[in-house]
C-alpha cells in the first residue's frame, strides 16, 4: 500500500515535471546540446546543429526539421560520466542504451518517466543505490538491463507493471530480498538473469508457466526451495543456470520437455534424489552440471541419448553403482567427471571409445580392479585422475601412448609392480604425476628425467627401492617433490629442486642421506654428492605449497568460466550460424570481441584462431600458454597467446573477472601490455595482444643468437626505467602484478619496455583464494622469501621480484643459473659477493661495466637499488615510485 502511495506521489512529481518543461519549451534541440555539454560527448559536434546526424542518435523518419525528436540514443562503450538527469526530456525515446561507460550514483529517477521507452540498457557502469521505483511507470518497456552496477536493495514492487517484459538482466549487483512471485506473471519473458547478487527465498513456483522461457540464469545466489517444474512447461528453454545457491528438492521430471535445453548447470546446491531418465529426452544438451549436490542412485544411461553431450559433471554426491557402458557412444564427450561419489566396479571401459574425452576424472569411488592395457587409445586424454580408488594389478606400460596427459593422479590405490619405463614417453606432463601410497616396487626408472615439464612428482608410501637415478636431473621444472615412505638409498642427488624441498619429501628412506635429510652420506657413496654439497649449506628453504604456473591455469579456467557464463546465448547463435557453413571449417568461434574501437576492423577472428594451428607462427611456448604470431588481412600483426585446454566447471564471480580483464584494456599505461580482445573457440581461450617484435628481456639477455649483437647498457637501463614505471603505475591503482619477471617484459621495435601477463594479477585474486588453487608464487628464481610464510603476494614482494630483474640486467645471469652452486640463486649470489670476497666488478657483466667509465658508474649505482630492492626484510624495500627516482639519478649520473 505504502509502495503504490510513493509511486502515485513520483509519477505525480513526473507530471507535473513535464507540465513546467513544456512551459518552458525544451525541446530535443536544446536537451540535446545540453547533453552534450553535460556529458561532453567528444564525437558530438556542437557546430553541426543537426543532432540527428549525431553519432548514436536516431530520430524520427517522419515530421519537419523543428519536430523532428530524438528516437533512440545510444552512447554504449564511450568513456562517459556525469549527470543523466537531462535524458528524461527526450519524450520520444524508445531506446536508451548507456551501457559500458562510467556513469555512477544512483540512477535518476526521472528516467521512469520516459514514458515511451521499450530498451533500457544501463549495464556495466557504476551505479549505486536502488533501482528507482519511478521504472514502473515504463510500462512499454520490452527490455531492462541493469546488469553489473553496484545496485542494492530489492526488486521494487513497481516493477509489476511491466508486464511486456521480455528481457530481464540483473545480474552482477549486490541485490536482495526475494524474486517476487509476479516476476512469474511476465507472460512474454524470455530472458531472465539475475545471477552474482544477494538474492534469498525461492524461485518463483508459477515462472515460466505463462511465458516462453528460453534463459534463466539465477546462479552465486542464496535461492533455496525447489527447482519449480514450471520452468519447464513451454519446452523452450536453451539455458538454466542455477549454481552456487541453496536449492533443495529433485530434479523435475519434466526437464525432459526441453529438447532444446543445451546448457543445464545446477551444480553446488542442495539437490537430492535420482537423475530422471527423461533426462535422455533433452536431445540438445552440451554441457550438464550438478556436482556437489547429494544426488543418489546410479548414472542413468539415458545420458548417452544426448548426443551432443560434450561436458558430464557429477562430481561430489552419492551415486552408487557402474559408470553405465552406454556412455561410451558419447562421441563429442570431452570431460566426464564423478569423483567423489560412491560409485563401483571396474575401470569403465567403454569410455575408451569416446575418443574426444580430454578429463576423465574417476577419483574418490570404490572402483576396482586393473587398468585396461589400451587406456591410452584416447589419444586426447589431457587429465586422467583415478586416485582414491581400489584399483590394483599393475600400471599398464601403455601409459606411454597418453602422449598429451598433462595431469596423472594414480595414487592411493592398490597398484603393485614397478613404474613402468614407458611413463617417461609423456613428455607433455606438467602439472603432477602422483603416484603415492600404492604397493609399488623396484626402481625408481631413469626414464622420468625425461620429464622436463613436470612441476610435481609424488612417488611417496610406496616401496620404491634402489637409489634416485642421477637422470632424474633432467626433470627441469620439478617445483614439489615426495619420496618419503619408500626404500630408497645412497645419496640423494644434487639437483636444486631437491635441495629446496622440505625434509619431509625424503624421509622414511632408512638408507637415503644427504640434503635435505641433513645426515652425511658415507664417503663410497660417489662423487656427486662430495663435489655439489659438502660442507654448504643451503639456508633457505621456499616451500613452495603451489606452483607459480597454477596461476595461469586458474586465470584460464575463469576466464572460460566467465566468457561461457557471459554468452550462454552467443554460443547457440554461433552454433546456428555454424550449421550453415561447411564442415571443412573446424573451428567454431564461440565469442569473440576486440576492445579497441580502432582496431574491430582491422582484427579478424578466423585468422587469429588459423594463426594458433600452424608450428611456424609460434613465437614462445609457456607451461600452460603459447604465444602466436598472427598477420591479420588488414596487414595488422598481432601477439596471439592460446591458453590450453581447460576445466568449465569453477563458478565463482567469473563474470566480474571478464570485466576486469576489459578493464585492464582500458589502462593507459606506456609501459604496460594491455588485452586488446580474445577469441573463444570449443575450448580454447585466446587472448590477444599487440605484437612486440623484439621478443622478451629474457631473450635479450640470455638468447645466444638474440637479434641485438652487442648488449648495450643504455638499452638494458631504459628498459628497467620503463618496467619500474609500469610497475608503479600498478601499484598506484592498486594492482599487484603475480609474475614480474624478464620473460614477462615485452619489447617493441625500439626496444620500449612493456610489462606483459597483467591480465593474470586481475583474473586471480590471491586473498580470495580458492580450493584449487590456494596460492600463487610467481616464477621460480623471483619469489621474494617472505613468501614462504605469507603465502600472498605483496607491494614489496613485486619490488623484490624487480630487483631480480635488475640483477638479471646488471650481471647476463639468469635467476636461477647453472653457474651457481646447489641452492643458491641468483640473489644469494649477489648478496654474498662481499663475504666471498668479491668485488663489483666480478659480479656485473663485464661485457657492459668495461665498455665506459660512465657505464661502469651507472651500473655500479643501479646495483645498489638492486640490493635495497632485494633486501630480506620487505618493510626495508623502496617503494616502486622511489625506484624511480634512483634509476633515473643513476641514469644521470
Ligand atoms: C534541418 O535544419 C538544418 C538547419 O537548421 C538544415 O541544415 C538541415 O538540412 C535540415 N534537415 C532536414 C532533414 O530538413
Ligand atoms: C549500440 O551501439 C553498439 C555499438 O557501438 C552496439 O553494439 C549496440 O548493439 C547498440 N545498442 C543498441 C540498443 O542498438
Ligand atoms: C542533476 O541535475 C539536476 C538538474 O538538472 C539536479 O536537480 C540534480 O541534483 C543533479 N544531480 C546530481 C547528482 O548532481
Ligand atoms: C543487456 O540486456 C539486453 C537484453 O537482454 C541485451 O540485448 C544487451 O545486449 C545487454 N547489454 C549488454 C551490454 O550486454
Ligand atoms: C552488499 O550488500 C550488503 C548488505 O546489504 C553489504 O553488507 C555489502 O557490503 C554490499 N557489498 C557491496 C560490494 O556493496
Ligand atoms: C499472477 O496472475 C494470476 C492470474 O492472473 C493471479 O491470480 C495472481 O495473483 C498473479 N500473481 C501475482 C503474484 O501477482
Ligand atoms: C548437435 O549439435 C549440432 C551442432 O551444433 C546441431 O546441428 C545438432 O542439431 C545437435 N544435435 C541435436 C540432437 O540437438
Ligand atoms: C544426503 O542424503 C543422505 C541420504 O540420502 C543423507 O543421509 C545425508 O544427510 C544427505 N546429506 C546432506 C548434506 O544433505
Ligand atoms: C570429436 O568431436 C567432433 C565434434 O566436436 C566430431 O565431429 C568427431 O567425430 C569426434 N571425434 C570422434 C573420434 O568421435
């Protein structure tokens, strides 16, 4: 009651507004060249007195030149503030779209009294405040978008009124209260989303029962009570999402009304009883999602009626029984995952004609049983997780065939025999092979030094026997290693990785010795150990809990996430449009965008992707990215870097983090590289970049056959000014870069520097972390050591890592250089000079500091910035912007 009194008054207050409006004779002329000044619409101009030329406005067709009002007015995506007041005197108007400009404080109410208007869209700016109740008075409106503001309170109950509705998109504010059950009582909504807010209560029972529902996505909510079947009953619905909430009930029956219901994510609530078979019916389905729920029964095997079903999430409810064979006519199935569940029986083999499966994750069932020797027919397979099981027999040597596994986790299973030789074939492995607590024996084989990617090995609580091969050495990027609880011996090997470890990675060895386990070795246990380690001790120990690359995985994951959450309906346009073209063309482009108004045409997507399938065009190639050289038509060369094949499954505020990372692009920074778009396509998430000719200081420095000849110190100084600049423009928004180090500084034709992967810092937010990936450590050899105990990423901790990268410029040493001993890295190096009784002059690279006497004097005092900004203490390190200051006196000097 109180609502319609307060509604009558505003609508009453409009009024009379337009009354002394029209007295004072505003027409669109004059609201139009007060906008323009108001909003200082840069491509308005002014002396053109025909504002219906204007960019983004439309008039009426009809009508003399006085007459003529404004009819649609769209200002998207152009930098805009200030006050929007005005915009209600355009009487006219049927669409209003100001979405992506940095418009704030709360919405004026006098846009309610717009009377005329069918499309709002206020998206993506920084309103604040409640949704003005005045909008029930638009009652022609067809669209409303208020989606990623900063908006609180509730649906205001005038809302009612527009019942014309058909798009409804509030997602991404900080909304409460419950979603009114009139909501329901839209007869022609089609599009409702109102996920990332504080919604409580239950979904509207009668939604979807009057309406043709096509979209629905409520999910990171706190919506509990039942899926209503209602939802269901038209049959249209493409897309529901309701992850992240506190929903309880079954799954309806009716679901299987849906023919066209691709997208199903209900993951992460409180559902319970069976899967219905009608699920069978829901011919369209791609992706369906329910894991962490206390779903029960067994999988039913209509799943394998969806044939175009690519992901199957059930992980983490109580399913019991067999993976059903079935399954394996799944042919475009590329990740099935029921870990976590109470599932039985043997390895389902079936699955192994799925040949596009990429993830198989069996992990924490009761399955039994060998391996098939064939496992690896699936030649796709990339993650291969069947830990926490009872499997036993041995492990199958055809392993080896899993040439593109990039995950094995085997352990806690009954697996007997050696480690087969063949596991050394896969020589894609990077993230883990686990192997722990299993009955495993014989030898540790040489064949794993074959393992150059691998950045955790676990063989632990076995009954490993014999010494740690010396190859082992070869396994160049082991960050985590675990070889307690076996029957290794004699000495364990020189190897840095080693050294850094804790002691509990080599304990329960009864007849292993030397570092780390601290007990000395006897004097015939060879030379490696008497040369590498005697009498040195390593004093520092990083612990490093997770490895810096995860960053960039986890980046990839919610990014993907959030591009897939974002474009659910953008994904079965392109799909339409797909069906047209010839299948010669493989890969789909599910979304793609460029930020840059500049450069939309000059960048096209096709050859973006067609630029990542050809060898020749790879520029570098990191742990869980490659970079690509692509030469647009338009004669445009741009940097292309394809992150790997990912996991869609996290959901957490992923569409914020999209934002961010359009955001980023919009960093006017000189010294920094900023996304200019991205491309999505099946899986794969491409983001791109201007191209920087130059390559990497990494490359500069420590490249034998680099494109410079001589290394030139005035290059290598400007270059470290212009990184420090980025870096405190960073800092100064706030922003803390994850990965400073020289292959992370881009350099362009005139070798400027460009601090690069700034995007990661945004996509990853380490205080939030997740259960995945808890940490971030950034690139070995730049970690300050604080970290070991604060597990965060820091101000100081950035300016530490910079001074490595000095370092790196004042001595042509890599971080982590060969040339050291066991332990000491390129920091220890320089900081102990002195107690070496070491000059200078030994350190910097003698190439550079004997050229000039006014070079030997610049370096001589970018040293010293390099050894306060590596200082142990962090509260001791200079700010960035005081790194500054003495770079350039240094450079003056
Ligand atoms: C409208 O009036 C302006 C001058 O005020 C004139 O330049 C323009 O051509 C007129 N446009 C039309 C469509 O009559
Ligand atoms: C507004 O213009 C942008 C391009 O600048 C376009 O993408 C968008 O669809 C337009 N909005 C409407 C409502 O037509
Ligand atoms: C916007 O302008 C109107 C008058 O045009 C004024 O009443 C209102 O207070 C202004 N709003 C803000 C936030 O400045
Ligand atoms: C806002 O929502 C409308 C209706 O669903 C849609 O057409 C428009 O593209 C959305 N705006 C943005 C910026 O995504
Ligand atoms: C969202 O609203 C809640 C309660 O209304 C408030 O505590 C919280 O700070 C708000 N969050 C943001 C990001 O505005
Ligand atoms: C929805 O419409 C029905 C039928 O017109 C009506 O009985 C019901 O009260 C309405 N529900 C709400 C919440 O307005
Ligand atoms: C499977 O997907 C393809 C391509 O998107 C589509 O043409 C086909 O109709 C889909 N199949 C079913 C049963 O929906
Ligand atoms: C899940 O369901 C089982 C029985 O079906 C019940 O015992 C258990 O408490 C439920 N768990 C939760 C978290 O609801
Ligand atoms: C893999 O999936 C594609 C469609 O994404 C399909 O055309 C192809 O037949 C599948 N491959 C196999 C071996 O089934």
């Amino acid at each position: 009651m109180a609502d319609a009194i307060s509604l009558f008054f505003s609508s009453l207050l409009l009024t009379t507004t337009f009354l002394s409006l029209s007295q004072a004779q505003l027409d669109d002329q004059a609201t139009m060249a007060a906008l323009q000044k108001e909003l200082s619409v840069l491509d308005w101009d002014s002396n053109q007195p025909d504002y219906c030329t204007w960019r983004g406005v439309i008039c009426t067709g009809t009508g003399t030149n006085q007459s003529q009002s404004v009819q649609e007015l769209n200002l998207s995506h152009r930098s805009l503030r200030g006050n929007l007041t005005l915009v209600s005197q355009l009487k006219s108007l049927k669409k209003l779209d100001l979405s992506s400009n940095s418009f704030n404080g709360p919405i004026p109410s006098s846009i309610g009294g717009i009377l005329a208007l069918e499309f709002l869209d206020l998206s993506m700016n920084h309103f604040e405040g409640v949704i003005p109740s005045s909008f029930g008075s638009l009652s022609s409106l067809i669209s409303l978008n208020l989606s990623n503001n900063f908006l609180s309170g509730g649906i205001p109950e005038g809302l009612k009124n527009l019942e014309n509705l058909q798009e409804l998109q509030l997602s991404g504010n900080n909304l409460t209260g419950s979603i009114p059950d009139w909501v329901g009582n839209f007869s022609n909504l089609r599009v409702f989303s109102a996920y990332e807010n504080g919604f409580t209560g239950f979904i509207p029972k009668n939604l979807g029962s009057v309406s043709n529902l096509e979209v629905l996505n409520l999910h990171s909510n706190q919506l509990e009570g039942e899926i209503p079947a209602s939802i269901f009953k038209s049959g249209l619905l493409q897309v529901l999402i309701l992850t992240v909430n506190g929903l309880s009930g079954s799954i309806p029956d009716s679901v299987g009304n849906c023919k066209g219901l691709s997208n199903l994510r209900i993951g992460n609530n409180r559902l319970t009883g069976r899967i219905p078979t009608s699920i069978g019916d829901v011919s369209s389905l791609t992706y369906f999602e329910a894991d962490n729920n206390n779903l029960s029964g067994e999988i039913v095997e209509e799943f394998a009626l969806c044939s175009n079903l690519t992901l199957l999430n059930l992980a983490s409810n109580g399913l019991t029984g067999m993976v059903p064979d079935k399954l394996g006519d799944l042919k475009n199935l590329q990740e099935l995952i029921v870990s976590d569940n109470g599932l039985s029986g043997k390895f389902p083999k079936s699955i192994l004609r799925c040949r596009n499966l990429s993830k198989l994750d069996l992990s924490y069932n009761k399955f039994t049983g060998p391996l098939p020797e064939n496992l690896c027919n699936i030649s796709r397979l990339q993650f291969l997780v069947l830990d926490h099981n009872s499997f036993n027999g041995f492990i199958p040597g055809g392993i080896g065939n899993c040439i593109r596994l990039l995950e094995l986790q085997m352990g806690s299973n009954y697996f007997t025999g050696a480690i087969p030789p063949e596991i050394g074939k896969i020589r894609n492995l990077q993230i883990a092979l686990n192997l722990s607590f299993n009955q495993l024996e014989g030898a540790l084989p040489r064949e794993l030094g074959k393992l150059d990617k691998l950045v955790s090995l676990d063989v632990s609580s076995n009954q490993i026997s014999g010494p740690i091969p010396q190859e082992i050495k070869g396994m160049m990027s082991l960050i985590e290693v675990n070889f307690s609880n076996n029957r290794l011996t004699g000495p364990i090997p020189a190897f840095g990785p080693f050294q850094k470890s804790p002691q509990s990675s080599f304990t329960g060895n009864s007849e292993l010795c030397g570092d780390p386990l601290g007990s000395t070795c006897r004097p015939n246990y060879g030379s490696d150990y008497d040369d590498g380690l005697d009498g040195h001790k390593v004093s520092y120990k990083i612990v490093l809990v997770v490895v810096g690359s995860g960053v960039t995985v986890f980046a990839v994951v919610s990014l993907v996430v959030g591009l897939f959450m974002l474009t659910e309906k953008k994904e079965k346009e392109a799909k339409a449009k797909m069906a047209i073209q010839e299948i010669i063309e493989p890969p789909q482009i599910l979304v793609a965008n460029v930020f840059v108004e500049s450069l939309r045409q000059a960048v096209d997507f096709d050859t973006c992707v067609k630029a990542t399938l050809k060898e020749a065009n790879k520029v570098s190639n990191g742990t869980f990215s490659t970079s690509f050289k692509a030469v647009m038509p338009s004669g445009l060369v741009i940097s292309v870097k394809k992150l790997k094949s990912v996991d869609r499954t996290v959901t957490h505020h992923q569409n914020k983090m999209l934002r961010e990372v359009e955001r980023l692009s919009n960093l006017t920074h000189k010294n920094l590289i900023r996304p200019i778009g991205y491309v999505i396509y099946d899986d794969v998430a491409l983001l791109l970049h201007h191209y920087m000719p130059n390559g990497t200081l990494l490359q500069l420095i420590h490249d034998v056959g680099a494109a410079m000849k001589e290394p030139d110190w005035q290059c290598r100084l400007s270059i470290a000014i212009g990184v420090a600049e980025g870096l405190a423009f960073l800092h100064q928004i706030a922003t803390i870069h994850l990965d400073v180090c020289s292959g992370n500084i881009f350099l362009d034709s005139n070798f400027n520097a460009f601090l690069g992967e700034i995007e990661i810092s945004k996509l990853l937010d380490p205080s939030k972390g997740t259960a995945s990936i808890s940490a971030v450590a950034g690139s070995f050899g730049y970690i300050p050591p604080e970290y070991a105990y604060t597990m965060q990423v820091t101000v100081p901790g950035n300016v530490y890592s910079f001074g490595v990268v000095l370092f790196e410029i004042l001595t042509s040493k890599l971080p982590v250089d060969e040339c050291f001993e066991e332990g000491v890295d390129l920091v220890k190096w320089v900081h102990g000079a002195s107690a070496r009784g070491e000059t200078p002059e030994q350190i910097m690279d003698a190439r550079l500091s004997t050229v000039s006497f006014a070079w030997r004097k610049q370096m001589l005092a970018v040293l010293k910035v390099a050894m306060l900004c590596t200082d142990r203490t962090p509260a001791k390190r200079p700010k960035m912007k005081k790194v500054i200051e003495m770079l350039n006196e240094a450079k003056d000097s």
